[in-house]
C-alpha cells in the first residue's frame, strides 16, 4: 500500500449544473485520519468526493497535492452506497474485479489468497461462490467492503455507505470499517452524526451557497467510540443543530 499521505485540495471554482457550489475551496484530509462531511442533501458533499476521486471532472478543475508530493491518480479506492456488485459474478469475483478490469490475473494464488483473506475479515468465508442474489443487505455491504480493501489503496473514499441497511448492521459494518481501515486516510460522507461522531478524527459540516466549511469538530477517543458515550451524545445534539442552521442557509441561498 505504501506510505501514508495527507491530501490538499484547492479550485478557485467548482459548479454543478451551472450553479457555485465552492469558491475559494482550500481543504485538507490529514494523514491516517477519518474526516467526514455533513451537510443537506445537494449542498455538495458528494461533489467534493467525487472531485478527489477525478470522477467530476464536468464540476471544474482542482488541484490536488499529496504530502509525499506524488500524484494521487491510481492511489484512491472508493465506496458508494449501492453495493454494486455484478449479479452474475460471485462474491470472490466481484472483490477481485478491480485485477480484471486491469488486465491483472484476477484468479492467480496471490489474488485469490488475499480475497479469501478479506472475506473473512468481513465474515463472509463460505461464501466466496455464492451469487450476490443469495446475500442479505449487509452481507452485500461487506461484500463490497471487502472489494474496497482489495485495491489496497492508501486513500479510500466513502460516499454514505451504510446508509442502506438496517441500524444494528450499519453500527457492526461501522466497526468493521474502523478496524480494517484504521491505517488509511479515508473520506466519508454520511448524513448520519451519530456515523460521524463514532467514525470521524474530524468532522464539517457544509452550508449555503457558495459553501461553507465549518471548522473541524474533534471527537476525543478512539474510533469506533460508543454509540451511547456521554461526550459522543453531547456533541450529536451539537451537530444536529449545526444541521439545522446548515439547512437553513442552503434554503435561503
């Protein structure tokens, strides 16, 4: 995987659909850290991760430099909130799909070992031929997890992905995450302050319209903290306020 790496992003303008989105954007994710974003629905979230990710490149150009003063093109692996995996594939398959869309030997002892590996670091050994159809929600999700890991990348970004299974298996997939990517620098957008505050090494909040970036919230304690930790509860109550008035500016903008 390499080095660990901040990232910086700067773009003197990023638009969607002809509209400011970022003016002036100047923002950072801090080496090895969790940050995470918040914000209404279309204040641009997930423009900003795709930007990262050169999956928006119609949004407008950014420049993007990493602390190691490489390139960040091929070093980010990324995690939606649809499982995406292909239906007539196998599990096994589909966490090796990134090898054979590279034209890399997707069944050589290597590749396979380490997909065998990670599937059951997500809990699904017995399960590598099993088709997609045959998997439960959160299995798919850990599925596709397991897929992310599988690129080995040192920077992995998350757009809401959770977000679709029921509330006991969000806070376990949680877990999972924080353990297996706990030496990554990771991006997660997440309308959930409760997944921010048991994830996030910092946490923003976005607003209006060109948006706002609020200053960082930093929870203390090691991830994945307690859902019912008296200080994570604390600042859930301050997040949900931020969100409030967050709403509120982006309407009126």
């Amino acid at each position: 995987m390499g080095k660990i790496f901040g990232i910086h992003i700067k773009a003197p303008r990023i638009a969607f659909d002809g509209q400011t989105l970022f003016e002036t954007l100047d923002f950072s994710l801090p080496a090895g850290q969790w940050t995470c974003l918040l914000g209404p629905s279309g204040v641009g979230k997930s423009t900003l991760l795709r930007l990262i990710a050169g999956l928006a490149t119609e949004a407008g150009s950014a420049c993007i430099s990493c602390d190691d003063g490489k390139p960040l093109s091929g070093r980010t692996a990324y995690m939606g909130q649809q499982d995406l995996l292909l239906p007539w594939l196998s599990v096994i398959d589909n966490v090796t799909l990134g090898r054979r869309l590279r034209g890399e030997d997707p069944k050589g002892h290597e590749a396979q070992s380490h997909a065998k590996q990670l599937l059951d670091a997500v809990g699904l050994t017995g399960y590598e031929q099993s088709l997609p159809s045959k998997l439960s929600g959160g299995m798919r999700q850990r599925a596709a997890l397991a897929r992310t890991l599988m690129e080995n990348r040192p920077v992995v970004l998350m757009d809401e992905p959770f977000s679709a299974v029921d509330a006991i298996t969000r806070l376990r997939l949680q877990e999972l995450a924080a353990e297996l990517l706990r030496d990554r620098t990771v991006l997660l957008v997440t309308h959930d302050p409760l997944e921010a505050l048991r994830l996030g090494d910092r946490i923003h909040v976005l607003s209006g319209r060109p948006v706002v970036i609020s200053d960082a919230l930093l929870p203390t304690g090691l991830r994945p903290r307690p859902a019912g930790d008296p200080d994570l509860l604390a600042n859930q109550a301050k997040l949900f306020r931020q969100l409030s008035a967050a709403m509120e500016d982006t309407a009126a903008a």
